[in-house]
C-alpha cells in the first residue's frame, strides 16, 4: 500500500511516464467496482431516496466500459512506466469487479433495510463536483497547483466519509431541529406565513438566519479553544480547492449541521426553498474553497466570494479570526471581523507551526488529544505548549 501511494505522489508524472494513465485506471477501477457493489447489495450502499430514479440499463453499460476503460489503461500504465503499482492496482481492481459479477452483478439480498451508506452518493457527488470544478480550476487557477496536490488522499477521504454516512450525518443533525418542531405546535401560524411569502424571499430569508447562526458557530470554534481543536482540522488544509473544504472533523459537521437547520425547519420555510438553498450552499461552500482567481467587483462585498474566504484560511497574522460568515461578508464588517484588503491573497494557508497531525484517523482523535507528543515538541519548539489551551502560536494562524 506504501508503494502504491507513493506512486500516487511520484514527482514523475509527465505525459508518456504511464502516471497519468495508471492513476486514471486506478479511479475508473474504484469507480466500477464501487459502482459493482452497489448494484449487488443496492440495500446497503445505496441511498433509499435515489433508488427509484436510477436506469439500472444505462448504469450498467456505463460499468462495462469504465471497467474496460480501466483495465486498458492499466495495460498502458504498465508498458509505459517502470514501476507497475499503479497499473497493476487499476488492474487488479477490475478483476476483483469482474469476479464480482461486473456489469452483469445482479441483487444478492432481498428485502429492504432501514439503515444504508451512501456509496452511489459519494460516486454521484464526486462526479458533480470534480466535472464542475476540475475545469474551472484548470482554466483559472489562483496558485499553480497539480489536481492531485499534497494530501489530496485525506481529503479525498473526508469527502468520502461524508457521503458515505449520509443518512446517520442527517438524522444526527436533524434530530435537534425536529424535536424543536414538534414541541412547538403553536407556532403553526407563525410558519404557515412564513411558507406562503414568495420563494425567492423564502430563500434570502433561509440565507441569511443560516448565515447568522453559522457566524456565531464559526467564531465560537475560532475563540474556544477546546472547540478550536476540532475546527483546527478544517485549517490545518495547506492547499486550497474544491476539495479541500471536505475536510472537517465529524463532531463538527454534526453540530454545524444541527445548528444551522435550526432557522430552516423551525421557521417553517417551504421545501422548494429549503431544497433550493441546501443545493445552493452545497455549491458555494465547494466554490469559497476553490482554487480560483476570479474578481467580483462589487460583488464581493455582498456575497463571499474565494478571495474572501482563503483569507479566513490564511496562515499570516492579518488572517486571524477574520471573515467568519459563510454567505453575507456584512456579517463580518458589522461584527468587525472583516478583512479583505485591496486585491490581495494570503501568502500560504493553514496554521503556523502545523500542529493538527496528517492522517484522517490522528485528525479525527486530535481534538481528544491532551498533549502534543513528543516527537512533535522536538521536531518544532514553537510547539511545545500545552494544547489544552490554544496559545498565542496557534490562535495566530486559525
Ligand atoms: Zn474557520
Ligand atoms: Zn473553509
């Protein structure tokens, strides 16, 4: 596995080298077996939801040539590069779908079942996003960065988590906002109003209550440093793109989640907004991480754009506490955190002396850490506090 990843991190990635070929039969291969799993257990992996809206047909052509794809590219990857890691694992992985039944793998269970993961979520998700972004970026990219930049793998793996434990991330965060609702029967009036005002205003409205709870929620996790700790892992991200946002601790996205659905079912909004706004921040919290090097103009003083948020990710002094609000930057100037000077971009991102380890597992246990450890305190004595509490050190770079 060692080998495989350092494969995947070669410095010699140049066209003809068999890189490029070997690591798009390594991800058409996951892709397809992913995807072969699925339709073998659709009960489990599948989200219940979706289910009734796939063409079994199409996606089962789709698998065969992707499969086909994939081991072709393998071969290629082979022939090409002298080490065969990544055309034998794109390879490999094809063999293991096609024991699998391939396109052909039909339901092993019957029935149904209450609890599933969300693996075609995370396909259909990667999908969206990465032939939306990838492009973009590519064409207006702010930092000259490759698509598989350093630690691409953990946040690849964020993502993932996230899209995989789909339904048990929505019924953790939606718990809170539905218990309110319930024991709240007597404001039935109050959010039939709210229901019947026009959509688009349905939507500012959602945008701006969201924005308003979610400031207050990000600045917390800034200021509190036992809650720093667990938002520490979204800033410890050194690059910027549309993945990297996927990184953030699981107690985090559970509690942020929660909070901010609070004003969107409590209120009582109507579910063509509510759908219309859930869409909308799915994309523009995609979009603020971006690697991009667009201008707003104007704009930018109304809506966050990445320029203003990759100042909230900056690893400079200037960048501390700065550019909370998710949506509206007025939220910032009218609670003084704003900062978004003339057209420049931070230096660099993440946060001074890098004290969040690498790794989803040592990220996710890091919060729960009491102490540095000791290679770490050796390795870089500005780092040698305490972690109980956030020092000047760590606070400076949030
Ligand atoms: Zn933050
Ligand atoms: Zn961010």
């Amino acid at each position: 596995m060692g080998r495989l990843t350092g494969e995947m991190d070669s410095s010699e990635r140049h066209f003809g080298s068999g890189w490029i070929s070997g690591m798009l039969s390594v991800i058409l291969g996951v892709a397809g077996l992913s995807t072969v799993l699925c339709l073998l257990y659709p009960q489990l992996l599948t989200t219940a939801d979706a289910r009734s809206y796939y063409n079994v047909g199409w996606i089962r052509l789709i698998v065969h040539v992707v499969l086909i794809a994939a081991f072709v590219l393998g071969l290629l990857s082979v022939t090409l590069r002298q080490s065969k890691w990544l055309g034998a694992a794109g390879m490999l992985l094809v063999l293991v779908a096609s024991l699998m039944g391939g396109s052909r793998a039909s339901q092993r269970l019957e029935g149904q079942s209450d609890v599933y993961l969300g693996l075609d979520f995370f396909l259909l998700n990667l999908i969206l996003l990465g032939t939306i972004f990838i492009p973009i970026e590519r064409l207006f990219k702010k930092r000259d960065q490759p698509i598989f930049r350093g630690e691409w793998r953990e946040d690849l793996f964020y993502f993932f988590i996230s899209a995989l434990f789909v339904q048990a991330l929505a019924y953790l965060s939606l718990t809170p906002a539905f218990t309110v609702l319930a024991s709240t029967q007597w404001a039935s009036g109050f959010r039939e109003m709210i229901a019947s005002q026009p959509l688009l205003l349905q939507f500012l409205e959602i945008m701006f209550f969201t924005d308003l709870v979610q400031y207050w929620f990000h600045r917390c996790f800034h200021e509190i440093p036992w809650l720093w700790k667990f938002h520490a892992v979204h800033h410890s991200a050194k690059h910027m793109d549309w993945l990297a946002g996927s990184r953030m601790h699981l107690v985090e996205i559970v509690l942020l989640r929660a909070f901010t659905t609070l004003p969107m079912y409590v209120m009582g909004f109507a579910e063509p907004a509510l759908y219309a706004y859930i869409f909308f921040v799915y994309l523009l919290s995609t979009f603020v991480h971006s690697n991009v090097r667009f201008h707003f103009g104007f704009l930018q003083h109304v809506i966050a754009t990445p320029r203003f948020h990759h100042w909230h990710h900056g690893i400079e002094k200037e960048a501390i506490n700065v550019n909370y609000a998710v949506h509206f930057p007025l939220l910032d100037r009218l609670f003084g955190t704003h900062h978004l000077p003339g057209d420049e971009w931070p230096e660099g991102y993440g946060i001074a002396s890098h004290p969040v380890p690498t790794g989803y597992w040592r990220q996710f246990l890091y919060p729960f850490r009491k102490s540095v450890p000791k290679s770490a305190e050796s390795a870089d004595s500005s780092a040698s506090k305490s972690d109980d509490v956030a020092s000047n050190d760590e606070t400076a770079s949030m």
